[in-house]
C-alpha cells in the first residue's frame, strides 16, 4: 500500500538516502485476445513519503514489467 501526501518541490528534489522501505505491488493482468483469466503478478517496489501509487505503478512498468499499461478516465 502507498501513500500519497502534498509536498512541495523543493522538498521532493532535496538529496535523501536511498529509501529502504518497500512494498510488495500486486498487479492485474488480463489480454482478451491471449488470456482465458486475470493473472496477478507481485513486484516489490521501494518507496519514500511522497511516493504516489502512480510512481509505483510506473517503477514496475519501467524497471520491470514494460506491458504494464495505465489507463486514466
């Protein structure tokens, strides 16, 4: 679970450790064209105090799983 809390820039772009914290992100997949079912893949992702879900979401899309898609309505 990630949280999302305001920050200013200029606190988000300070030098900070490496974070240390991590969360396990469990993500659904499903393609109508080659699935039968949903499938649930896990990715452990770190995070810091102004890691948003999307930020997340976007780790495990860039670093580890590139057919992750976010669609947004």
């Amino acid at each position: 679970m990630a949280a999302i809390f305001p920050v200013s820039s200029q606190e988000k772009h300070e030098k900070t450790k490496p974070s240390t914290k991590s969360i396990t992100l469990r993500i659904s997949k499903f393609n109508p064209g080659k699935d039968h079912a949903t499938t649930f893949l896990e990715f452990p992702v770190s995070y810091e105090k102004w890691t948003t879900v999307l930020d997340a979401i976007l780790e495990v899309k860039n670093y580890h799983d590139h057919s992750i898609v976010v669609h947004a309505a």
